[in-house]
C-alpha cells in the first residue's frame, strides 16, 4: 500500500504556505482584548453558513469561499471581514491574526485545509467526516496531538443529551451484554450509482462566481458540470464518501462514544447500483467489534437508501421507525436513539415504565450550549470537546471503512494497528488516495 506520510517536514516541504509556517509559530494566540477568538471561515455557504451563525459571539477576521454566489449573504451580513476564494492565500496573508479555523466544504478537501491550519498552530474545526480517506484521519489526529490546539469534528450530536443517558445505562448493566446494533438512514437524497456527466451534446460553461479550479482542489481536473456542484458532490466518490459517509458519523456516534468502541475487524458490505465513480443506491454493511474488557463482541448493522432493520419482536404494533436512527439491543433492554442522539428511549412503552424507577442517576457532565459553544471554550483553555479530532479520526475511520467494504465487494478483515487490510490487499488503495499536485498537500 502506498501510504502518503505527512510529516511535518514534509508538509512545510511541500506546502505552498511554507513561509507562513514558519512566519507564525504554533504557540502564537492572538486573542482579542475581549477575550473573542479571532475566527477565519474556510466554506461560508451551505453547512458553512450555520458554522458562521453558530459562531457569532465570536470575531471573524477572514472568509474564504470558492463560490461567491453561495457566499453571498455571508458576505453581506459581515461587510467588513476580508474574504479570499483560496484558502492558501488567505493563512498566507491573515495568518497572524487567526486563532482558530473552521472547514465546511466538500469531504474532499477537509484534510489539506485543516493540515495547513494545524501546521500554523491554529484551533481547527473541521464538519463531518472528518476526512475523505483513513489515512488522513490519522495524519490530522497525529498533527493535532502534536499541535496541543482545540479540535472538534461537526457532529453536533455528540453533545447531545440521548448519548450521555445510553452510555450511562450502558455503564450501570441496564442494557445488560450489547451484542447487536442496527442504524438507518433515508439517504442518499441526490443521485448515487450515476456515471460521469454526458457532455457530448453540451459543455456546460463555469459560472463567473465559482473558481472551478480551487473547487475541486486536491481531486483530479475535470470538466464543470452542475451534476456536482454544489450539493450532489456527496454521490461521487472522488468529492463525497455516500450515504453512510454523509450520515455514519451523527447516526453511529453517539452508540458508538457510549459503548467504547474502537475499531471492527471485519467489515461485510452488500451494496446495489454502484459505479467506479459513485457509491451505491443503497447499502446493508455489517461491522463486527471484538470484546473490550468486560463487554462482549458485537455485530452492527449499517441500513441506508431506504433500507431498514427487521422491527424488534416486542416493538408495539403502532409505533413506527423513524426514518433515520438507531436501535442498541441489549440483554435486558433495548433502546431506540434518533439521528443526532437528542434523545434515547427504552423500547417498548411496558419495558420503559419497568425500568424508569431503577435507571441510574445522571454522572456525566452536560455540555452547555451546543458544540460551537464547546469547541469555543476548548479554544479558550477549557475541557476538550467531545468531538476532538482523537475521537473523530476513531469514528471517522470506523464510517470510512464501509466504503472500502462497498468499493471493494468483498469482506475485509482490518488490522487497524497496522492500517492495513489483511485479506484483501488491492483494497488498501482506499484506505489512501492521490492528490492533485499544486493544492498544499
């Protein structure tokens, strides 16, 4: 397998903010007088425009966007903060005067704008998933450690109420041995198992507000075509990572925090419609986990484009799954969670009621505020989040090796110390990818 390495040294090599690297040390904290972090925006429209809004307490010194047009009202609400197309132009020039960086683009240029952030010492929030491939989940958590900054991945779940009562009944022996989990989603809702654009009758022309070039970064060069930009992106392997990539990492969270999983040895995936360029119209991947410690081995169940679990035996007849979620079944009770873990419910309503006077009293602590406000106060000095980049490069690979699993169309058994697949190695050439030369990685 050809595993890039990103060394620091290498990195600052190879990287087009070389200077700035070494112009702006990975200790400096330019803090406003009034204690506000000094924000830049790497992506400000779509999922980049609720990472501004959910940051308005704080002080924007730069945007960054490729696209004018969807950065329009991002620009108009905040007239007077610099804004740059190139995310590369805008550390080189605004450097020392960033604390912390937020990336909200396509999953495929996550890593090379949080690497250049990292290399500068800033605090980086990066939206899910962390990454495009497993390899550079890793490279960004080595980097982070190295760093000492604030890192959180955007799974706002992850501070959500729903998973902090699982894991402490999980801990408390209500659940009793979990040995079998199912997780849902509606997605994909934009078009996967699609080829390439036909562009033999009609070219379609970039428009002026988009830089086409910086758009698709890393990625190999290509003609534009609306079929990607700019929400369908998610359905093209070479942009996107699919359903369970778009979904895995809110559905699986909170599950996953609470029950101390790592990573699963053996990953099986049954996939329909695939193409060599985009991911399948829907999907049923199992992962299998080996014990840790006192808890047993368990199998989870990955459903998407419309597919669903079986309905547990006891379920009442007039209740209905919702169209994304999870179900954790345990010995002694199961529970149902919703998408972003907001709430958990021992199913069914006669089993709830039994248990409700015994369920443990409430130990863990509560985040305030939602996960800007707690990746905010990480910035500031305080408790790291939840979601920082040691755990969501653990989740993130989790989610990231079903699609290895689907590309691959065979089971792969992981061996995640190595990061290496065992049994299958032409599938290694997914857990990496090549890079556009000239794009900072």
């Amino acid at each position: 397998m050809n595993t890039p390495s990103f060394s620091r040294r290498d990195f600052i090599k190879t990287s087009s903010l070389a200077s700035a690297a070494l112009a702006f040390p990975a200790i400096l904290r330019s803090q406003s007088p009034n204690n506000k972090l000094n924000i830049a925006c790497v992506g400000v429209g779509g999922r980049g425009w609720d990472a501004v809004q959910g940051l308005k307490g704080e002080n924007f010194v730069a945007f960054c966007d490729v696209d004018d047009a969807r950065a329009a009202r991002t620009y108009e609400e905040f007239p007077n903060v610099p804004h740059f197309r190139d995310y590369r132009k805008m550390l080189e020039k605004m450097g020392n005067q960033i604390d912390a960086v937020t990336v909200s683009t396509p999953d495929h240029m996550h890593f090379p704008i949080a690497m250049a952030a990292l290399s500068l010492g800033k605090h980086v929030f990066v939206e899910k998933p962390l990454t495009h491939t497993v390899a550079e989940a890793r490279q960004l958590d080595k980097l982070a450690r190295e760093k000492k900054v604030a890192t959180q991945m955007g799974n706002q779940g992850h501070a959500n109420e729903g998973m902090r009562l699982i894991k402490e009944w999980h801990q408390a022996g209500v659940l009793g041995e979990v040995r079998e989990l199912h997780s849902w989603t509606d997605r994909p809702i934009w078009p996967q198992g699609v080829g390439a654009p036909d562009h033999s009758k009609m070219m379609p022309v970039v428009p002026s507000t988009l830089d086409w070039d910086l758009w698709l970064g890393v990625a190999a060069m290509r003609e534009y075509d609306p079929a990607y930009v700019p929400f369908a992106w998610r359905g093209y392997w070479d942009f996107g990572t699919g359903a369970l990539g778009d979904m895995g990492c809110h559905i699986m969270d909170g599950s996953y925090w609470a029950l101390e999983l790592t990573q699963p040895t053996r990953v099986e995936a049954i996939s329909a419609r695939q193409t060599d360029l985009s991911p399948p119209t829907a999907s049923v991947v199992t992962y299998h986990f080996p014990a840790r410690g006192q808890y047993p081995a368990l199998k989870w169940t990955w459903y998407d484009g419309g597919l669903m679990p079986l309905l547990p035996d006891d379920l009442e007849a007039t209740r209905k799954l919702e169209p994304n979620g999870t179900l954790i079944v345990g010995s002694k009770a199961t529970v149902f969670a919703d998408t972003y873990y907001a709430s958990a419910r021992i199913i069914p309503e006669v089993k709830r009621r039994e248990l409700a006077p015994t369920l443990p009293a409430k130990t863990l602590p509560r985040v305030q505020g939602g996960h800007f406000a707690e990746w905010v106060r990480a910035c500031k000095g305080g408790t790291p989040a939840g979601a920082n980049f040691e755990y969501a490069a653990q989740l993130t690979e989790t989610v990231l090796l079903s699609n290895i699993a689907v590309r691959a169309r065979r089971p792969i058994e992981w061996d995640s110390a190595a990061m290496k697949i065992t049994n299958l190695p032409e599938a290694n050439q997914y857990v990496t990818k090549s890079y556009r030369p000239g794009h900072g990685v």
